[in-house]
C-alpha cells in the first residue's frame, strides 16, 4: 500500500494470477504485505533504484524486490511508433 503523502492520497497494489491491480482510497482491511508513506518524488526513487533510503515503511520490503523481480527490462529500442 502507497500512502503519498504530497498528494493525499492512498493506492493499494494487488497482484492476483499475474494481474496487477490498482486500488485507489481503499476501504477494506486487508492483510497488507507492506505499507510505504512517501511523496511521488520518492517513489520516482525507488523505481531508479534507490532503494527505501528515507521511506517510512512497514512490513517486509522484501515484497517490493519480489514484485520488480516480475517486471521485464525495458527494450530502449522498441518501436514505439512504426511509418
């Protein structure tokens, strides 16, 4: 769960059968794996690599290395827009 707290806002992440889900000012109470309060420029950060330096979390932050541990490696020379 992402608490920013620069734009007051909470999203949860779910990953469920290989489909990642957005959930924006949830509701429910679910177990929760870990919780990270941060700005977006923090969280800019963490997907450059910088790790949880500075970021009040709780929970296992092993979860986060697990879910980018899912991610492929972007191709920089995809074609994004072909003639």
């Amino acid at each position: 769960e992402w608490h920013f707290t620069d734009l007051g806002q909470v999203m949860r992440l779910t990953l469920s059968n290989g489909v990642l889900i957005r959930t924006l000012d949830p509701r429910s109470k679910d177990d929760i794996d870990l919780t990270l309060t941060l700005t977006k420029a923090q969280l800019l950060g963490i997907l450059a690599g910088k790790g949880l330096d500075g970021i009040d979390h709780t929970g296992d932050p092993a979860v986060l290395h697990r879910l980018f541990g899912l991610l492929d490696t972007p191709d920089p020379n995809f074609p994004v827009v072909t003639p």
